[in-house]
C-alpha cells in the first residue's frame, strides 16, 4: 500500500499487506542487469532488501453467515468517537 509520494519515490507505510503480483513486479524490477551490473531499479532493489515477505498459502474461508446491523446503533457509535 503506498503510503505518499516523497521526491517522485513512492514511499510504501510499514505495515502493510500487498498481492504477490505487486512483489513479483518490484522484484523483476530489481533484477541486476547484466551488462552493468547494477539493479534496474535502485529503489526497488532498496525496497526489496528491506522488506520482509510472509507468503500464506493457506485461505481462511469467509463466514457462512451476514451479521445484520442497526443504523441506529451505527450511527452512535461513529457520534462517540467524533466527539471525544
């Protein structure tokens, strides 16, 4: 998730979660081109050294069932929290 724009970098926030789509793109971005032997995007190759990928490859079923809910009770609780 992208947290802001700093100098044309974009900045990604900490905690985070992304598709692996989006890793596997950052990571073909920093391969190491091999006639010069430099990543073909520092930032990415950056962002890659510091980034700390957990993949799950188990999924959680979503729940059988719909709670209903009260506009009422909605309503109240987002007119205590604006107002503290």
């Amino acid at each position: 998730m992208l947290s802001g724009k700093t100098n044309g970098v974009k900045s990604y926030s900490a905690n985070t979660t992304t598709k692996l789509g989006d890793v596997e793109a950052l990571t073909k971005q920093a391969q190491v081109d091999l006639a010069t032997g430099m990543p073909g995007n520092g930032d990415a190759a950056m962002i890659l050294r510091r980034l700390k990928v957990y993949v799950f490859t188990t999924r959680v079923p979503k729940p059988a069932c719909r709670f209903e809910y009260c506009g009422r009770c909605f309503a109240q609780l987002v007119l205590q929290q604006a107002s503290s």
